[in-house]
C-alpha cells in the first residue's frame, strides 16, 4: 500500500485488512484518521505496550472495535477488559480512558450529533 493513496483510493481499489492501516511505534500511540466529516469521524489506533490515552470526555458518542491485542477500557471508573474482536460504546459525556495491557489496536467511530 503506497502511503501517498488518499485513504479512499485505497478502499476503492484494493481489500484492507483493519489491523494493516496503521503500525505499531515503540513507546507511542500512533493514528491514522480514516474518514474525517462534519458528522463524525473514523480513526485507527497503535498502542506500544503500556501506552494510554488518560481520561476524558468527548461531547459524542463513540463506537469502539478491537482487531487486535489487549486494553483496558475504563468508562465512568468501570474498568472493561477488552481483547480482539471486542466491541464497545462510549457515551457522551462520560469520562473514560484507554490503556494498553499488551500491543493493541482499535478502532474508533465517533458519530457527532
């Protein structure tokens, strides 16, 4: 896949396997934002193990996939173990915040309303 594509160059033309679109990075969270409208947005992540995104709040909803690894989600102070092929939602308003247990990737569907 040749980075200089526009992301829907790439889904027109050829299948893409989710857990392909972004790498890992050492000691960092890596992203790489998929579809970005006025209505919502779509972005995959890269968590290096032990990395987090610390809690906050977001004014939209937000739909969370797991193509692979392990993290802990933590909604309004509940933490959800998640693992490959989990899904979950996040609700507006609601503190939350995310930390890899082991090299993870998700991704993030924010639907703005």
């Amino acid at each position: 896949m040749e980075e200089h594509k526009k992301t829907d160059e790439i889904f027109f033309r050829e299948n893409v396997l989710l857990s392909k679109l972004v790498e890992y990075q050492e000691g960092a969270v890596v992203s790489r934002t998929l579809i970005k409208k006025d209505t919502g947005t779509i972005t995959v992540f890269a968590f290096d193990k032990g990395q987090a995104l610390s809690e906050h709040t977001a004014p939209f909803d937000a739909f969370v996939f797991v193509p692979e690894g392990e993290a802990t989600i933590t909604v309004s102070g509940v933490a959800r173990e998640m693992k490959q092929g989990d899904m979950t939602i996040l609700p507006a308003g609601k503190p939350h915040s995310v930390k890899a247990r082991e090299k993870f990737k998700m991704l993030l569907v924010m639907i703005r309303s």
